[in-house]
C-alpha cells in the first residue's frame, strides 16, 4: 500500500495530462512578454534606422519640431516653417498694398 502510495504522489498533473493528449493552457505572462519583446527590438530597430535616414541633424530636427509646436499653439498652420511662412507674408503684404488695406488688417482678416 506504501508503495501505491508513493509511485502516485511522484506523478506531476503535466504528466496525466500528457499520458491523455492534453497540456496546460500557458499564462498571460508567458504570452505577452515575448510579444513585448519583439515589440522593443521592432522599435529600437526601427528607431536606429530612422536616425540613420534622417534628412537632417538631430539639433535641427529639434529646433524645427519646437518651432511648429510653438506654431501650433499659437494656432498657426503648423505646416508652415520659416521662409514659406514669411514668403506667405510678403504676399499677404503686397495683396494688401495693391488693394488698399495695411497688412495688418489683411492679416486679422
């Protein structure tokens, strides 16, 4: 009886479930942090190779995401930098001095 006793406490559930075709269900962490994992490695990647196709440095890529912040809330059009922005002005500036009005007013307008 001893015996009997003793060869069923040495049998783990992973063992009868495997003598009949089955297994246990694998946790979330055991799903989800290798997901997580190849998530960071796509971004860091990722990442890596936008740096190194970059169109232009890193400080003026800084200074050009500040300006069109301060533009947005400013509520200006963010698509406008710099010389587009001041070459829209200068039109501005030109319309209203052909038609009559000072630039200001055009541009309250």
């Amino acid at each position: 009886m001893q015996k009997l006793r003793d060869s069923i406490s040495d049998i783990e559930i992973d063992d009868l479930l495997g003598k009949v075709g089955l297994m246990r269900r694998p946790g979330f962490a055991a799903q989800a942090l290798p997901s997580l994992g190849f998530f960071a490695m796509g971004f860091t990647v990722g990442a890596g190779v936008g740096l190194l196709f970059a169109p232009m440095k890193g400080q003026e890529m800084r200074e050009k995401i500040l300006e069109q912040l301060s533009n947005l809330a400013r509520g200006e059009d963010a698509g406008e930098t710099g010389s587009a922005k001041d070459a829209h002005a200068d039109g501005a500036s030109r319309d209203a001095h052909a038609s009559g009005t000072t630039a200001t007013t055009y541009a309250q307008a």
